[in-house]
C-alpha cells in the first residue's frame, strides 16, 4: 500500500498503473461505513485508492473542522487489512496553495436541505471531490448512502461536467440500536448514543406508515417529529420528506419515489440519517 502526500506522485501513481481504479474519498476516522466501502472498491477494481483528507472549505466558520476526529495510524492500519492500493494524505496547501481560486458548485440540489442549514458546503464537497476526480481518474467512486443530499450533489456534478466516472453508492452501516455510522458519533457520550437510536426508530416508523399506504408527507413529518421528541436530548434541525431525485419537498400527497431525510442534535452533535420511500415496493 503505497502512502502519497503529493498530487504530483498521485499523477505518476496513475499513468503507471493499468486496469480499473476505484476511489473512495474520506475524511478518515474511519468506521465500519468506510471500510464496507472499501471492500466493495476492492471486490469491483483492479486498483482500491483511499483519501484521507478533513477538507477545510465544506466546514462553516462555526463548524467542528478543528475539532473533526483525526485517527491516523488507526485508520492506515485497518487499511493495510484490505488490499488498497494506495492512500492519499494531502496537506492543506497541497490541496488549497495560498493562490488558490477555484471552486466548483452544484446550483441546484445543493441548495435544499443541508444547503440551508450548512451554506457553502455542498461548493466544499463538490470542490474537493473534483479534484479527486481530476487527480487520480478514477473508472468508479464510491460514497455512501447514508449521506443521501451529497451523493445525489455528487451525481449531478459528475453528470454536468461529464466525468467519465460510475458513481456506486453503497448502505448505510448501522450500530446495533440503528444509529448510523458516523466519524461525528465519536463526539456523542455514552448516553447520548444508546438515546440518538431514536433517528432510526422515527425514520423506521416513518417507512412503515408510509408501506402501509400513508401517502400524506405532511402526517408522516408529524409522525416522525413526534417520535423524535419522545427523546428529550433531540433537538430537530429539519425532517424532510422529499422527491428522491429533485429533493424538491413534498407538501401533501406523496406522487412519486421520496426520501425522508433529518438532521438532528444531541447536544452540540448534528447527526443526519435517511431511508427511501420507494412508491412500487
Ligand atoms: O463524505 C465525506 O466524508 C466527505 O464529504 C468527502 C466526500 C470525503 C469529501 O470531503
């Protein structure tokens, strides 16, 4: 597993290798998440790269940048188990050098949900991962599920600049409660995890109300709103019930394929999860 710090050497890295290349972009302090994507990288492509970088420009000058998990040797070590091929750990100003004055922005999507709650995210994360793409050329890219807005934000750029990249998203891993995994659950304490399980229990009940043929967005919201009180250390950022594809809120009646998806705090701790409401099950 070869570790590379420069994008020059990931350029070289590139042109010498032959066969697919899988690329899985993170922020480290990897969990079980990760790493199922990193096994599906590796099962699919000849060649597995992982990045490691906690990218400044999607975090708000309020946000958890300084305080964002760094488990280095953890992470390469749970790495060196899985057949990657190489690990990219850039510094900042390889990434952003002083002169630096280029962003990339998705104007659509990127404006619902998390984009109103974190403005200048979504130009963070298409950013950085462009870049990626840029870099290392990869045939198939992996991100998961459970980050619902940024993979459908991810999509849409690689479709608008016509990279020539699949885009696989794979599930969401959750602990044995249904919290998601996250690398911010390392923020919550013991308590506050075994209660956030509560996300998982509202979405569930959501889901079933709606398989059950509930097809009201307005009364699967108060449902899901109502669960989530149950806990008093939950504070709900927003609860969405929107078109899967536009994200575009549905105000009553649920007319095509949804997504719920929320954002809730325990304590100082934003924690986002989501299921799909297929209309044809
Ligand atoms: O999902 C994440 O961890 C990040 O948003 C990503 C895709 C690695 C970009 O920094």
């Amino acid at each position: 597993m070869e570790l590379i710090q420069s994008v020059r050497e990931c350029q070289l890295w590139r042109r010498q290798i032959t066969g697919s290349v899988g690329l899985v972009p993170t922020m480290g302090a990897l969990h079980d998440g990760h790493l199922s994507l990193i096994r599906a990288a590796v099962r699919a492509c000849n060649h597995t790269v992982v990045s490691i970088y906690v990218n400044p420009t999607q975090f708000g000058p309020r946000e958890d940048l300084s305080a964002y998990p760094r488990t280095l040797e953890r992470d390469l070590s749970a790495l060196r188990n899985l057949q990657v091929s190489a690990v990219f750990l850039p510094e900042d100003r390889e990434i952003y050098p002083d002169d630096y004055s280029t962003f990339v922005s998705e104007g659509e999507l990127s404006l619902r949900l998390e984009g109103q709650s974190r403005p200048g995210h979504f130009r963070g994360v298409t950013t950085i991962v462009s870049k990626l793409f840029n870099i290392f050329r990869p045939d198939y890219a992996y991100f998961g599920r459970k980050d619902a807005q940024q993979l459908r934000v991810i999509r849409k750029m690689t479709k608008d600049l016509n990279y020539d990249i699949t885009i696989v998203d794979c599930p969401t891993v959750r602990d044995i409660n249904g919290l998601a995994l996250s690398s911010r659950n390392q923020y919550l304490t013991k308590n506050e995890q075994l209660r956030a399980a509560v996300i998982f229990r509202a979405l569930s009940e959501g889901k079933e109300l709606f398989e059950k043929g509930e097809r009201n967005a307005g009364i699967l919201r108060k449902v899901i709103e109502a669960r989530i009180l149950t806990e008093p250390l939950a504070k709900i950022d927003y609860i969405s019930i929107a078109d899967d594809v536009s994200l575009t809120e549905f105000e009553g009646e649920i007319t095509a394929d949804a997504l719920i998806s929320l954002a809730v705090f325990f304590g100082p701790t934003r924690l986002i999860d989501n299921l799909n409401l297929p209309l044809k099950i």
